[in-house]
C-alpha cells in the first residue's frame, strides 16, 4: 500500500472536525487518495475514533451489513440468522448500545448516486444521533442529490483534494527508488514527479514501475526468460 504523502495538513483538518463534533464531506477527483486518507487517519486515530467503512455503491443492505459488522457486538448479529434482510440490520445499528469507547464515525464511500433508499439511510443515521459521518463523495453526484446529502450532515466540513505537491512526490520516489537500490539522478526523478501530475494514483503506479526495475527483480526477469 503506498505511504500517505503531503497530506498532512488535509488529515488534521477531518480529524478536527470529527473531534469538534463536525462531519466532512471529501471530494477530489478519481485517484486523489481520498479514501487512503481516510484509512489513514483511522489507523492512526485508533484510539480517538473508531471508523467503519462502508461502499455506498452497493445496496442499502450491504451497507446495513457494513455497520452492523463494525458496530453490532458478533452476539447479537449471530441472532439474525444467516442473511438477515435491511430492517433487522438497520434495527440492530440503531438499536446497538453505545458503549464509553470511541466514538463511531461512519465512511461512506464512493458516494456516487443518492437514491431515494440510500437517502433514507443516510437520513435514518443522522436523526439517531449516534455517528459522526465521512463523506467520499464522486464528481458525478447529482447537484441535486449533493444538496441533500449536505443537509443531512450538517454541520460539516467540506475538503476538496487536490494534486499533492511535486516536492513531496519527489521526496516520495527518490526514497522508494533508493530503498530498491536504482541510483536515479535528481532530473529522472523529477520527471517521473512531474508524469504523476502529483495523483496518489498515479504515483502507486509509478511505484510499481520502480519495483519492476529494481535488480532483484530485473534478476529474476532474466532467470524467467531462461527457464521459458
């Protein structure tokens, strides 16, 4: 998994908010690394929040189901049966006792369509008042539906994510090129820098690219060619 790199600033931002009692809203555009941010923080803010994630693409029950792994104690799930359908699902989220840990912050990821059922899902974890919200929303969310979703989580924080900086990339894959022993020169690096237009993305492919090229793996590209 690639390093979170130049998002420092962006990361204290949604963990203010979510310790200020504020949801967020984070957009950017596709391989922004606005999810990476997000499992980040979760990891490294383990013991302030406890996050569970949910892909908001799938049905409202998987995302019932989602919850209910992270937040319903393994007990009380085993008593809904094999395949519990959305209402015993969304009984048991709502319904769960809230404990003195951390407090939940929900992920809804790829926030790409908010259909009626989906809203309602969000509108039923709202008014509970029991959850703090991360928002992965995607570009093509209807302004409509976008407007909808804002009011639900008000009050909020909005982050747009932008290209990371190219001193950072940089940093990033001099050091991942050393660490794999290729002795690249300032300006390689600076133009592989410059060819990620500074997206997570596109820097994790650029990573591979440099696996690919280390010598232990050239070595073994030669050793395949000979045995083939």
């Amino acid at each position: 998994m690639i390093r979170l790199v130049g998002r420092e600033n962006e990361e204290a931002r949604v963990a203010e908010a979510l310790a200020a009692g504020r949801n967020v809203v984070l957009s950017g555009k596709y391989g922004s690394g606005r999810t990476a941010l997000v499992r980040h923080l979760a990891a490294t803010c383990a013991g302030r929040f406890r996050f569970v994630f949910c892909d908001f693409s799938a049905p409202p029950r998987e995302t019932w189901a989602a919850l209910a792994a992270g937040l319903v104690p393994e007990r009380r799930r085993k008593a809904l049966g094999r395949r519990p359908g959305s209402r015993a699902l969304r009984a048991r989220v709502l319904g769960a006792p809230m404990t003195d840990g951390p407090p939940a912050v929900v992920v809804l990821d790829d926030v790409g369509r908010l259909t009626p059922a989906r809203l309602d899902v969000v509108r039923r974890l709202t008014v509970s008042d029991r959850f703090r919200f991360v928002a992965i929303v995607e570009g093509h969310l209807p302004a409509a539906e976008r407007k909808h979703l804002l009011a639900c989580l008000a009050p909020l924080e909005r982050l747009r994510l932008g290209p990371l900086p190219q001193g950072a990339v940089r940093d990033f894959l001099a050091r991942a090129a050393a660490e794999r022993g290729l002795a690249w020169s300032p300006e390689k690096v600076a133009a592989m820098a410059r060819g990620t237009g500074g997206h997570p993305l596109s820097m994790r492919l650029a990573l591979d690219r440099i696996a690919d090229r280390a010598p232990d793996r050239a070595l073994e590209r030669r050793e395949e060619r000979r045995e083939g």
